[in-house]
C-alpha cells in the first residue's frame, strides 16, 4: 500500500512537472499573467511557469496573415454604389500590444477598412475609382497602418479585390468594351488589308521591273549579235577585197567576172536590164579575152 501510494505522488510529481514546462514555437509569442496580472511575452523556445499562480493567457502568431472581408457597399462622389471587397495583410508586431490593445482585432480592422474605403471612394467619381486602383489600395493601407499601430498590428498592404458597380453600369460598359473590342478588329482588319495591298503592289512592281529588265536584255542580246553578224559579214568582204587586191587580177579577168555578173543578172526574173554605156570598150575586153583563150 506504501509502495501504491509512493508510485502515485511520483506520478503526480512528473506531470505536474511537465505541465510547468513550456515551448514556444517559431515565430509565435505567449502571453503569460501572474494571479491575472501582465508578467511576460515568451518568445520562442523553452519556458518555464509556477504551476496555479502562472498561466498562458494568449498565443499570438507573429507571421503575415490576410483577412479577407466580405463586400462593402460604397457610395462614389457622383451617387454611384458599388460592392467593394477588400483584402487586408498584416503582421503583428507587439504580442501585448495585440492582446491588452483591442477586443477582436481582425473585426476591428474590418470595421476600420470599411469606414476608409467609404471615406475615400465618396471623394472619387466612378470612373475614378475605376482607374485609381493603385492609389486608393495606398491610401487605405497608409490610413489603417496608421490607425492599428497602437494595437501592436503592422498593416502592410491592401487590395481591393473586387470592385462590382450597378448592373446598368456593368451592362453599358459591357457595350462599351465590346464595342472598342470590335472597333480594334476592324481597324486591325483594315491594317491587314493595307498591308496585303501595299504587298500586292509591291510584288507586281518587282514582276514589272524583272520582265522589263528580261525584255531589255533579250534585246540587248539580239542587237550585239546583229552587231556581231554584222561585223562578220563586213569581216568577210573585207577579207574578200583584201585576198583579190592581193592577187592583182587583170583587166581581162574583171571583165570575164563582169559578165558572169551579167550573165546571172538576165537569167533572173527582172524585167529590165541595165547595160554599161561603155559597149565598145566591153566588145572589145570580149574579143581580147576570147583571143587569149585561143591562144592557151
């Protein structure tokens, strides 16, 4: 019974141990209170407590975290309201400050986001508003982070997620949207065709200038060979004057090949024959000729 009794104190002992043994994790903080005052913010490793005078009242992430609220109806400078959801990423940087600052941060900092978005956005036009993402994502982060840094929170950014205006509004921009879609076809269209045309043209002007420059140089070869063939022919009675002049014809003998000439000239279909006026001289150049062929 001793023994029972020893075994449960030992027992006891150990988890009452174990309970005064705290870890913090990475990138978290505790909060602990003293018979439910403030003592300390833990950071991360290994604590330990007074058991039943000590506990941990709080553990608190110090990572970024994004609270993503629901559609906000807002009222733009010319009467216009839109649904806006917003998108909130924050970090926190003061473990007491998070904990003893404000009752349900992340409701306060939706509140917060609401009343500064519809600050902001009732000082804008819709068509402001539309095209000034950017700057009213600023602005709101700028105002929050200003707003939440005495409840040890640190607001890095904000978007706004969606921004959904009447459905009269959505419509006529959908008309107008497709209307500029359709005005960019037909001007891509017509730039299309320019330039098929302007490419048309330009190939049949290349299609002109080689034909033309074909035709030309067909010509140009035809007339050097003319000029060729003419060389030749002017070649060849000069070479034909020249061997004569070298061999010193006779007179007898021009005045055979003279009236071969003739003879070839009435044996041809002219109707007129023209005869040297110098008959006697020829009459005479015959009978020379035919005495010497006698005498050979």
């Amino acid at each position: 019974m001793p023994l029972l009794i020893l075994a449960i104190l030992i027992i006891l002992i150990v988890v009452l141990l174990a309970t005064c043994v705290v870890i913090v994790p990475q990138a978290n903080a505790y909060i602990t209170e003293f018979l439910g005052v403030y003592k300390a913010t833990w950071g991360a490793g290994l604590h330990i407590r007074v058991p039943f005078v000590e506990r941990v009242v709080r553990k608190v992430s110090l990572k970024e975290e994004a609270a993503d609220f629901p559609p906000q109806p807002v009222i733009t400078r010319d009467n216009v309201t839109m649904m806006i959801d917003t998108v909130v990423f924050f970090q926190v940087f003061d473990a007491k400050a998070y904990t003893y600052g404000v009752n349900r941060p992340v409701q306060a900092i939706e509140n917060l986001s609401a009343t500064s978005l519809r600050d902001i956005i009732g000082s804008m036009t819709l068509d402001e508003t539309l095209t000034s993402r950017d700057a009213i994502n600023g602005r709101i982060t700028a105002t929050l982070d200003e707003a939440t840094d005495r409840w040890g929170i640190k607001v890095n950014r904000v978007e706004l997620k969606n921004i959904e205006p009447p459905v009269e509004i959505r419509q006529a921009m959908e008309k107008q949207m497709k209307a500029d879609r359709e005005k960019r076809a037909s001007i891509l269209l017509a730039e299309g065709e320019k330039q098929a045309a302007i490419t048309r043209a330009e190939g049949e002007k290349e299609s002109a200038i080689l034909r033309a420059e074909a035709v030309k140089q067909q010509r140009i070869r035809e007339a050097e060979g003319e000029a060729q063939a003419l060389l030749m022919v002017q070649k060849a009675r000069a070479d034909a004057i020249r061997l004569i002049n070298e061999a010193n014809p006779s007179q007898s003998m021009l005045a055979l090949r003279s009236m071969e000439a003739l003879e070839k000239v009435a044996d041809g279909k002219a109707t007129k024959l023209i005869v040297p006026s110098d008959m006697q001289n020829l009459a005479a150049t015959v009978a020379a000729i035919a005495e010497s062929a006698k005498n050979e």
